[in-house]
C-alpha cells in the first residue's frame, strides 16, 4: 500500500476537521478522526522513526534507575527534547519533567509517562538486558517513556496546527511513591484541563488498548506493625510473652475483616507480605515485625480498613500479653487513591483507539485491585487511563509485570506514540469546536 505522508493527511484532517466544524455528521468526524490516526501511526511506523523508538527504549532499558533516582533517563529525554526543539520545565518533582508543545493558549491536555525501574535482576537474555546488577524495567516504563518521546516527534512536527497546548509529562517515582502526587505538589500541571495515560500490558495482544469507565485499579494503603513481648528460651515458654504467638493470630484475624466484615459483592484486599521475627531456633524474641497491604474502592472503604487492621493487631496482642503498635507511614508511603477513569474522557480515548486500531481491538477492561500512582491525576482533573497490548506470542510466552523475565514487543511503540498523540489533538480539536 502507498505510504501517505503525515503531512499529507494531516492536511486532509484539517480540511475536514473546518467542514466538522459546522456540520453534525458523525460520518464525518468519523473520517476526520480515521485520518489523522492513519498519518501518525503511518509516520511512526516508517523504518526511520521506528527504528529512533527502538534506540531509545534499549538505552533506558540498559540503564535502569529507581524511583527519584532517575537522574540518567532524565537527561536522556532532555537530550532527546532538545535535538527536537522542544521546551521543558525541570526538575519537577525532583527528577521529572514536563515538556511543552503548541501555542501555550488554552487549552492545555496532558500526556504521562512514568519513568522509573524495579530492584530486579533480570533474567532476559539479549543484546540490551540491564547493564546495572539488580535494577530492571519489569513494568514497562521504559516503553513508556519512548512512547511519550514518540508523541512528542509527531506533535512537534505539527505546532503550528495545535488548537492549544499538549504537556508531556514524564514522572518519577510510580513504584509505591507517589510521584504524581509530587507533580502535582509542584504545580507542574496546573491549568490542564485533561490527562490521559497508557500503562503495557503483557496479558494483551499487540494492537489492542483496553480500559472502562468509572473506576479501573484499586486504592492502596501499607502498613509496618511491631509487636512487643518478652523475650526467653524457647524450652520455657511459660516464662516468656510469646510476640511470635501473637503475630501468628494477629495475621489470621486480619483475614477475616475481607471474609466476615466486607460485603461479598464489595472488592477488598488485606494482604502481608513480610514477617521478621527472631534470629535463632531456640529463643523466643522480645519482638516481631510484619508489614502489609490493604486494598479498596472507595474512601469509606479505606477509613474502615484502616482502623480494623489497627484495632485486630492492637486486640491479638494484648489477648497474648504483649503490646503492638501499627504505623500506616502515610507520610513517607503515601496512600494511593482509586484510579477513576472520567466517562467522556473515556468515551474520547475509547473513540481514537477505535479509529486508530479497530473496533474489535479496543477492549472492556475488568476491574483490578492493582493500584497506580496516575490515581492522583484523576481526583485533579478528568482523566483516562488505558492498558496497551505488548504480547506477541510468536516470539515468547509472556510474563507478568514484575517479573524478571518481563518482555516488551517493541511494535507496541509507534502504536502508543500514535495514540498519545492523537488523543491529544482530537481533544484540542475538540475543545475548540465544543466552545
């Protein structure tokens, strides 16, 4: 097939987009839309543009940084901002960035990436595994960053066409803390009116988007409970206040506020996932640790969670004669809220990806009790997030997130660069004519 140029169709977006304007055909907006999907992901695919995505998703790969450690893949996206013309407000939240492109007139959307890796060894084997022992991208930001950058070559090749103002935003510290929270706190983002975000998914297929209305992931709190006994040898327990007898009940009764306190037809989840206690088989500790997560869908949800973890520890160990103290660390690990995805902002994204992609390749998405720092955005502003399809079952079975085996099919990347950036105009666009 004949490779249109971007500049050709997207001359055909505008003349048709004019023609929208007054006219209340579907059919025709259908087109609109249809052409301008088409020139993106036409641009983002052709082998130069391709193959500049593909660079930059192996050298953050190789070069993996946790959470606001992100000082090497930041300068990299500067350095890529920069041979690009485009301008940029940093630091923001330490060692992220917002870059700016179009008019810098309202109105302004916003487009996220997180940046940040995982203290994981990876276990893939190919030319660009992590060169830094025990650091790995095993959640796909470092697709998201070259996705974003993507978008960015493709607004910027049209800015003088931009009815309004895109920020990119490329944030640190998703990994359990909080960075959009931070981005936020800076004031990067005020005045936007709207932000969309994408997020891999190695469950779906490449070429395909999914989400839902209304609320997608999980709040999510943690919690660091300490319980305090008296410690003596392990053959004369009777002497002792056994803390390690009092964490064990304690975790057992903790399970029953999800089975006999929550309505069935209500989603929670309390979890533990570290217990530490004691150093030697025949001596019963003075203390004992462990430390947990609890999930939910609404802010009452949270407030009960919150006070009957505190209540059952405090309760068990006193039942054992020892004492207990829970810390819920809300101001180093800040709670994060439930992701709600806006219905218009939805219904917008939905209806590019649709044009972009295919009917049949946008998808429902089921509720997950997952939680996601893009949380924050969505109680700021009307916000949508949507998963996109890494798996390519030719090539490997996939993995989860967070595993040390996580692999990406690069052919995700032009599409999401496509995406980015057509929800970002069509929203301008849209806007515009709107008002």
């Amino acid at each position: 097939m004949e490779r249109f140029t971007i500049t050709l169709l997207l001359a055909l977006y505008y003349q048709f987009v004019s023609i929208c304007s007054s006219s209340q055909s579907h059919h025709l907006r259908g087109l609109e839309t249809e052409l301008l999907t088409r020139g993106l992901l036409e641009s983002a695919r052709d082998a130069e543009f391709f193959g500049w995505l593909k660079r930059v998703r192996r050298r953050i790969h190789e070069y993996p940084e946790l959470s606001f450690e992100e000082y090497e893949t930041s300068q990299l996206i500067r350095n890529e901002l920069d041979s690009l013309g485009i301008k940029y407000q940093w630091p923001v939240a330490e060692t992220g960035l917002v870059a700016t492109i179009g008019s810098g007139a309202q109105p302004w959307f916003s487009l996220r990436a997180d940046m940040d890796a995982l203290p994981i060894q990876e276990l893939v084997e190919w030319e660009h595994k992590s060169k830094i022992n025990g650091k790995m991208h095993a959640c796909g930001h470092d697709a998201h960053v070259t996705m974003l950058l993507g978008a960015a070559k493709l607004l910027k090749s049209i800015t003088d066409k931009l009815k309004g103002t895109v920020k990119l935003v490329f944030q640190p510290g998703e990994e359990g803390h909080a960075g959009a929270y931070h981005v936020l706190k800076d004031g990067a983002l005020d005045g936007v009116q709207a932000i969309f975000g994408l997020h891999v998914a190695p469950n779906l297929p490449t070429g395909t988007i999914s989400s839902r209305p209304g609320p997608i992931m999980a709040g999510s709190g943690r919690f660091l409970a300490i319980i305090q006994g008296k410690g003596g040898h392990a053959a004369i327990p009777h002497t002792t206040r056994d803390p390690i007898l009092a964490l064990s009940m304690a975790i057992l009764a903790l399970q029953q506020i999800v089975s006999r306190e929550t309505d069935p037809l209500e989603a929670r989840v309390v979890s533990i996932g570290y217990v530490e206690g004691g150093k030697a088989e025949n001596v019963i500790p003075e203390t004992v640790k462990f430390a947990g997560t609890f999930r939910f869908l609404n802010a009452e949800s949270y407030s009960y969670l919150r006070q009957r973890i505190k209540e059952v520890v405090e309760t068990q160990a006193a039942v054992h004669r020892c004492t207990a103290t829970v810390d819920f660390m809300e101001e180093t690990v800040i709670p994060y809220p439930v992701t709600i995805n806006n219905p218009v902002m939805y219904e917008h994204a939905k209806n590019v990806g649709e044009s972009l992609l295919g009917e049949n390749n946008v998808l429902p998405a089921p509720m997950t009790m997952g939680a996601e720092d893009f949380s924050f955005y969505s109680q700021k502003m009307p916000a949508t997030f949507f998963m996109i399809g890494i798996r390519n079952e030719t090539t490997k079975p996939f993995k989860a997130w967070h595993s040390p085996h996580f692999i990406i099919d690069e052919d995700v990347l032009p599409i999401g660069a496509a995406l980015h950036a057509a929800v970002a105009i069509t929203y301008l666009d849209g806007h515009v004519k709107n008002q």
